[in-house]
C-alpha cells in the first residue's frame, strides 16, 4: 500500500514523527477509504434512496392525492416523517430521505467501513505492513478512526444534497412551514436543514466508534462488518421492547429522530444535547476501548 | 506465519508506545472501563446531587398558601411540561390498552387526516409526553405535544383556534361566534381538554373540591423547573377514596402551581404526573401565536367537523362536548366530595361510552370487561368491578354503571343504596 512508501525509514534513530507526517497519514488514510469502489458503492446506495423515494412520491401524488390519503385512510399505517409534506415543498424530501435511511443504511454503510477499518487490514495481511512503519499505533488508530468519521459526515450529507436535488427538481420549493406550524423563510429553512445534516452525521458517531473497536477485535473484516450491522439492529430491536425502558435512554439509536426536534419553533435542545452527549459517551468509552485493545493486540497478519 | 510480538522488542525504540508489559496491557484497559464508570457515576450522581438540598424559604401556612395560588394572576409563560399519567388500565391483548379501545377506534373510524383536538385527549391518557406550553393573558394560548419527529400543536390568537398535526399535515379551524365579546367565551372556545393538561389547570380542579373531607398541610419546599416551590399536599380524609395524595408544588415567588401528582392509596408510581421541566414567566415572543395553514394542508373547518359528526357517528366524533354532555344527561352523581361515585344508566351511554361511543362498540365493550373484571355480588344484584389504580368501576348486570375513586366496598355500596 501506498503507505509503505510514505513512511520510508530513513534514519534508526530515535525520533518523533514530524506533524507534516502524521497529516500524511491521515490524508492517505482518507484517500485510501474513498477511493474504494465498495464506498463509492455504499454512497450510491445511499443517494439513490431520496431519488426513489422523490419518484415514489410523485408517481403516487401525479394523480391529485395527497400521500396521507394513499395510505388506505391513513390511521394505523403511519407514513414515515415528513413524507406528507414533501408534494409541498421540496426541501422535505431532504429531510425525509435523512429519516429514512438513519434508522438501516446509513448505519449499515458505517458499519462496513467501520468495521472494516483495522480487521480488513489485518484480514489482508497489510496490518503489520502498516505498523512497520513507525507511526506508532494510536496514531494509526486515530487515523483509522478519522476517515470513519469523515465517511459519517460525506454519507450523511450524500443523502441530504441529493434529497435537497431530487426535491428542487421535482417539487416546489418556498418557505417552510416548520413542524410547530410556522412559517419559516426558505434560507432559515436552508440554515436548518444544514444543521440537520449536522446532528444526523454526529448521530452516527456513536455506532461509528462502536465499529472500530469490534474491528480492533478480530481478524476478519466481514466478522466485524456484520457485527457492526447486527449490533445497529439488534439495538434498534430493544429500543422498541417497552418492557426494557430503563435501558432505552443509554442505547445509541434512541435519540436519533432527535434531528427533527431542530425543526421546532422554538427549537426544542433537550433531546438534541442528550443525543450528542450519548454518541459523545460511545466515543469515549469504545474509542478508548479500542486504544486499549489496538496498542496491546498481538499482530498476527 | 511469522508473529510480530511487540513485548520482545525492546532494543532500538523502534516500538516506542507499542512495548506494553502484560501488566501495562491489562492497565490499558482500565481507561475504558474508567471512562464507563466515570459517565456511570455522572449519570446516577448529579440528579441526586442536583436535587438535594431543597430551597429554605420562609414558613408560610396552607390558608396563606391557597390564597397565594388563587391571587396568583401569572398570564405570561412558556416552558416545557412533562406530563405522566399510569391509570393502570388493563392491557388488552396485544399489548394495546383500554385507552387505545377508544383513541384506535377513532383513528380507524374517522378520516386519518382531521386534526380535531377531540382524539388527542386519548393519547394523554397513557403514558409520557412532553408539551410545550406559552400563554399571553387570555385571548392567546398555544399547546403543542412534542411528537416523535412530529408535533400536534394547539393554537388560540384572539377569535381563532387552530390544531396542526405535522405528521398528517392537517389543521384544524375554529372560529368563536362573532359577538361574543366576553372572555370566558374565548376560554370555553379553547377546546377543554387540552387547556387543562398545564399544572394551573389541574391544581385549579383540585383546590376547587377543598372542604372539610380534605386535609390540606404544606409539607415543605421544593425546587420545579429551577425555581423555588413550596409543597402542598392534600389527602382526602376518607377512607373510602382511592386517591391516596395530591401534592402541588407552588411557586414561592409567584403563586403559579409548577407541578401536580396524584398517588394511589394502594402505593406506587404516581397516577398523574404533570410538571413543568422548564418555565419562563416573561412575554413569550409575538410569533408563537401565529398560524397560517401551509399550502396543501387539509384544513378542516369547525362547521363541517360538527356536520360530519352528525351524519357520521363514528366513535371519535362521538368524543365531541355536545355529544359528550347527550351522553352524560344520564349520569348522576352520588355522594360528595372525594367518595362522589358517579352513576350512568345503561342504554344512555355506558361507561365505555366514554371511550367507544355508538352503541355496538359499547356493548361490545362491557361483555369485553365483564370477561376480566372481578365478579362481585350485592343486594343490588350481581356485576363486574374492573379495577385500575385510581377509578373503579361496578358494571351491573342490568346495564347500570357505577365509577368512582372509590374502592370496590363503597362502589357496592353505592349500588345497593341505589337500589
């Protein structure tokens, strides 16, 4: 891998790194995870969702109707969020694009780069080419966890550009009528939006860190991969069993739907702060956790 | 497969960090199982910490207290109110509860799109929700229950209420009759059920029942939303009643009651649970007040909704007040004060009446409860009792129905002495 190269030893003294060569490895870190087909894959996945779900719509609503009155009178068959104003206003597609894929794809994309992260190197048997150079392992770590975070932020705002696109082109856009019922000039609208986008990406931070520590932990990238995945599922699964209250508020998707809570009038903080300071606690405790474990594993491949 | 073990190489700090010792390698773990407790023990301690140490104010008496609620003239706030409610009602199987029989029905009956205030009631009745309040004297009310992704708001301005539900994108319209120019028209105007989920309004219920048959005490101060409360608690003398304790917490500075809970005698989690999480006495800012229905939401004018309730007698529109007080021309009332046990005769409108509506359902109903409610016997012949933590409730089997705070004895003998 590139990285070898970057990293060429030069002199057997001592030495710390110079900060231009930790940014390197970060920048070719970056590279290294973006330029792959499977994420350029994953991100095609994910802006072909708001693309669907625009046409969806407008095929069902072509006739007259609205959304709401499709749904066979409406009542028990909830439509997701948002759905029955995006025939209004485009800039909802973006914002139900963002609900729909929080709950399964964006999550399930995050989960294969997370998870992938350090197991598919070790799986490929390029992890101890990678440490032969002297990086140093948290910092390798930190890198590795870096380009996770950035995939977060670019999936997230994939989502929510095309959902934006998808809804200008099909849909009018104007003010917005926010979810308390006023009305909102469309580049206040905008400015929302933007921050929506925001706490959806920061949301995701949590099963993100969760990811590289299961990465950190085993050998086979599609063992952590697919742990990943079923650790967003299965969480997702309690947070719905009413029985086990006590623990929803300390399961990460719970307050994921919080991003809407920003299209309130006033906007309504306290499940907002609550879901950063969530993702925030995952962080800390299985990013450490995966220090822990990186710097004191036995690289065997 | 050659292992690369970084404990061996210890020679030219090529490993720099990565050289732990077994020990150092457990040690690294003790950083994040620090981080875990350290968040657990913020997580269990700041809320206690928080909310030790109650605020000294001066001592004040429970006549002086009541007088200060009911001089309290607070026409400006906004906050947040959390509001919990556990009748206890029988789950249905299913996992659905008595208050769904009547919120679902009305869902499937009606046109899923109206936003008529009428059928949020129900889903108050169960569970924790989160409503976001503000007034501006009289004339200018808003309500809205934050909803997962969604939010139902309440809207009073002057002549006008307005209910948009997000989630349908529907709004609801009403209009006060022109003329009436009296302000308790406005309140009347303001559909009941949702004004009165604010702490004032069910303090203002409770202190209304305050007579002999109460002991009212001040059982110390408090704190509510951040500001300094005292305590009162009221407990009915009776031992009949089933309402174990009412506590209000007034506003030490103001008079305004910040938070109402009502406990069960048999113990437990409280029944009613409203507080305020948040509250701000200042003006809340002119925009709160003011609705314009988006485009292409469907709005539902007053008018038709009543019409369609005529024609349509469907469960939910049976929830509206004139239909309501047709149903409840058949009730009577018996006894005072807390042990009142009220009595519906059957045919008019059962008990379930007050959750289903047109008659099949009802029925339905009340053969539904008899198959779980307990089987109780009396001069006035024999019925069910079906319990919830707060309100029992005797169904006879002649169709008479007897509900009240009350425990089974006094429900029975309610009945007999009816006989």
């Amino acid at each position: 891998m590139s990285r070898a190269e970057a990293g060429t030893l030069e002199a057997p003294a001592p030495r710390r790194p110079r900060p231009l060569w930790t940014l390197a490895l970060f920048r070719s870190e970056l590279a290294i995870t973006f330029r792959r087909w499977r994420t350029l894959a994953l991100l095609g996945v994910l802006a072909a969702v708001p693309i669907l779900i625009g046409i969806a719509v407008k095929i069902e609503t072509s006739d007259g109707g609205g959304v709401g009155q499709g749904g066979g009178g409406g009542g028990e068959g909830e439509a997701p969020a948002f759905f029955s104003q995006i025939t209004n206003n485009g800039i909802f597609l973006l914002f139900a694009a963002l609900a729909a894929t929080l709950p399964v794809f964006l999550p399930m994309a995050i989960g294969v780069i997370a998870g992938d992260s350090i197991a598919g190197e070790a799986g490929a048997g390029t992890l101890r080419y990678l440490l032969v150079a002297p990086a140093g392992r948290t910092r390798l770590l930190l890198a590795k966890f870096t380009a996770v975070l950035a995939f977060c932020l670019v999936a997230t705002l994939v989502v929510a550009v095309t959902g934006l696109a998808t809804g200008a082109l099909l849909f009018p856009l104007g003010d917005i009528t926010l979810i308390s019922g006023t009305t909102v000039s469309f580049g206040d609208g905008l400015v929302r939006a933007l921050g929506v986008a925001a706490v959806v990406a920061l949301s995701l931070v949590g099963i993100a860190t969760v990811g590289v520590f299961i990465s950190t932990l085993t050998n086979s990238g599609i063992a952590a991969m697919a742990t990943t995945v079923g650790l967003v599922i299965t969480a997702q699964i309690l947070d719905t069993i009413p029985q086990l209250h006590a623990i929803h508020p300390y399961l990460f998707p719970h307050y994921w739907l919080s991003f809407a809570d920003l299209l309130r009038d006033p906007v309504y903080w306290d499940d907002l702060v609550k879901n950063l300071g969530l993702q925030g606690l995952y962080a800390a405790v299985f990013g450490s956790a995966a220090w822990a474990r990186f710097t004191a594993k036995d690289i065997t491949a | 497969m050659a292992r690369i073990r970084p404990t061996q190489v210890d020679d030219d700090g090529f490993w720099d960090e990565e050289r732990p010792s077994r020990r150092t390698k457990a040690a690294r773990y003790a950083l994040p199982v620090a981080v875990a407790g350290l968040a657990a023990a913020t997580i269990g301690l700041v809320p206690a910490l928080a909310s030790s140490g109650d605020p000294d104010l001066p001592k004040i008496s429970a006549e002086e207290l009541i007088s200060k609620m009911a001089a309290s003239d607070t026409e400006q706030l906004s906050g947040s109110v959390k509001i919990t409610t556990d009748l206890g009602l029988p789950s249905l199987p299913g996992g659905a509860s008595l208050s769904d029989l009547g919120g679902g029905a009305g869902g499937e009956g009606g046109d899923g799109a109206s936003a008529a205030p009428d059928a949020k009631l129900m889903d108050l009745v169960s569970g924790s929700h989160t409503l976001r309040v503000a007034a501006d004297g009289p004339e200018r009310q808003r309500v809205s229950i934050i909803e997962k992704a969604a939010e139902y708001s309440l809207i009073h301005n002057g002549d006008e209420t307005w209910a948009y539900d997000s989630e349908a994108n529907a709004v609801y319209h009403s209009t006060a009759p022109k003329g009436s120019g009296a302000k308790d028209d406005h309140r009347r105007e303001l559909p009941k059920d949702l004004k009165d989920v604010t702490p004032q309004q069910f303090a203002k219920q409770v202190l209304a029942s305050v007579d002999d048959t109460t002991d009212v005490s001040v059982d110390g101060t408090t704190r509510v939303a951040g500001r300094d409360a005292y305590e009162l608690l009221i407990k009915p003398t009776s031992d009949d009643s089933t309402v174990g304790s009412v506590r209000i917490a007034v506003d030490a500075d103001n008079g305004t009651p910040l938070k109402f809970v009502l406990t069960p005698k048999s113990g437990g989690k409280a029944v009613v649970d409203v507080a305020f999480t948040k509250v701000d006495f200042g003006k809340p800012t002119a925009g709160t007040f003011d609705f314009t229905p988006p485009k292409g939401a469907k709005v539902t004018e007053e008018s038709d909704h009543k019409r369609g309730a005529k024609d349509g007698m469907n469960a939910k529109d049976g929830m509206n007040d004139k239909d309501a007080q047709e149903a409840l021309s058949g009730l009577k009332v018996i006894g005072e004060s807390w042990d009142s046990v009220a009595r519906l005769d059957g045919g008019e409108g059962g008990a379930p009446a007050a959750q289903g509506g047109d008659g099949g359902a009802e029925k339905d109903a009340g053969g539904f409860l008899g198959g779980f409610g307990k089987e109780v016997k009396g001069d006035f012949g024999s019925g069910h009792v079906v319990s919830t933590r707060l309100v029992n409730a005797l169904l006879t089997d002649d169709g008479k129905v007897f509900v009240g705070a009350v425990d089974t004895d006094a429900l029975v003998a309610a009945a007999n002495k009816a006989k």
